[in-house]
C-alpha cells in the first residue's frame, strides 16, 4: 500500500493504492509509525493517481494532525486537484500549516528548506 524513502533529509511516504475506508486506519498506522520512527524529519506524504481518494485523503488529514501535535512539518503532494481541493478545504488550521503541492519534487525542497531553518 505504500513505500517510503529518506531525500535530502526528509521522509518520503508514497502512498500507491487506494486503502477503502477498511483501509484507513491501516494506513494511518503505518504513517504514524514511519512518522514517530524518523520524527523530527520533515515528511512529504505522495498520493499517487490510485491513491487520491477520499479515504486515503481522510488518513492524510489524520496524519497531519498528528505530525502538528509532535511539532513534524508535513507537506502533501499529489497530481489530483480533486485530493488537493479535499485537503484544502479540510485541513486543520490550528497547528502547523499543512502545505500541498502538485509535484514530489516541490514538496520535498520547500521540507529541506523548512528543515534548514527550523
């Protein structure tokens, strides 16, 4: 359902299928372990194509929740503007901002800058 990788710094967790709402809180799982394991490292969170659901963009909300109480920056890339709209819309605004970008790339460099001054 998902891989993960450490660039220039940050944790990258791809997200590679759909996870159906009895996926969701399997998927939320292996996020919030990968994510205690590395903490403090910046995490960029990719939704590919088949993963841009509501179910997994209900995790990914979840999860940026989580990466604001423990002080982890956290930024979502997915070429879906639907999933980006959903996260948009629903993000939580009263802790570290969530930032979302249309490419990987993007998501990891403005995480390697936050890195660097944070």
């Amino acid at each position: 359902m998902l891989s993960h990788s450490l660039e220039q710094g940050v944790l990258v967790i791809t997200v590679h299928d759909d996870p159906g709402i009895g996926g969701r809180a399997a998927l939320l799982a292996e996020i919030s372990s990968l994510v205690h394991a590395h903490k403090p490292t910046p995490v960029v969170l990719v939704l590919d194509e088949p993963a841009s659901s509501g179910a997994a963009v209900s995790a990914v909300l979840r999860a940026h929740r989580m990466c604001s109480v423990l002080g982890v920056f956290m930024s979502v890339a997915t070429h879906s503007f639907p999933a980006r709209r959903l996260l948009e819309v629903n993000a939580d605004t009263t802790g570290i901002r969530l930032v979302i970008h249309a490419g990987a790339e993007t998501a990891v460099s403005t995480a390697t800058a936050f890195a660097a001054v944070a």
